[in-house]
C-alpha cells in the first residue's frame, strides 16, 4: 500500500472512531457530579454543563476547562484549585462561589460583563 493510501486509511479510521473530536471529560465523572453534586479532582474538560444546577457543588481541584457552563447555577460552588481556562461561563451564576484562585472570578466576571452588553 502506497503512502498516500495509508495515510487515507488512516484518516478515515480516524474520523470513524472520533466522529465529533475526541471527548476529553471522564463520563463517570459527569454522573457522579450530576447525582452527587459533588466531583473532586474530577476530568470534565469540555463537559457539556449548559444549564446545570451545580449550586453548593463541590468541586475541588476539578478540571473544568473549556467546559460548556452556559446558564449553570454555581452559587455557592467550591471550586477551590479548579481549573476553569476556556470555560464558557456566560450567563452563570457565580453568586458566594468558594474559589482561592483569581482565574475563576475573571471567567465568571468576563461572562456577567459580556451577558450586561
């Protein structure tokens, strides 16, 4: 098999296994937020939260970058050592959520300044 046939072999097997881009965020550690509201130390990068009742949730040392958090409720949110970079916050609500990094307040004060616009 030639190079140019190989490389289409493996294209195609590619986009046959990873057809929307590869998930990154732990399916387990989805649920176990969801029903438990509480996700320590958990993979949810890219996670698809739009909309979710995560107040009071604990999530510390959570990996939440690039997650979608559009309209999620995390007032009252431990979010301490959370990695929030790239996470769409717009329209969250972010009210006495528990942080002791700076970059969390920024994504959520960058997602009310853009939802006042």
């Amino acid at each position: 098999m030639t190079f140019p046939h190989r490389l289409l072999v493996f294209s195609t097997l590619l986009s046959i296994c990873f057809p929307s881009g590869v998930l990154a965020q732990n399916p387990d550690h989805v649920r176990r937020l969801l029903n438990r509201n509480e996700c320590r130390v958990c993979d949810l990068r890219g996670a698809d939260l739009e909309g979710a009742n995560l107040s009071g949730a604990i999530l510390t040392r959570a990996n939440l970058s690039n997650a979608n958090l559009k309209g999620a409720n995390l007032s009252g949110a431990n979010l301490e050592g959370a990695n929030l970079s790239n996470a769409d916050l717009t329209g969250a609500n972010c009210s006495n959520v528990i942080r002791n990094e700076a970059t969390i307040m920024r994504a959520c004060s960058t997602a009310a300044d853009t939802d006042a616009q």
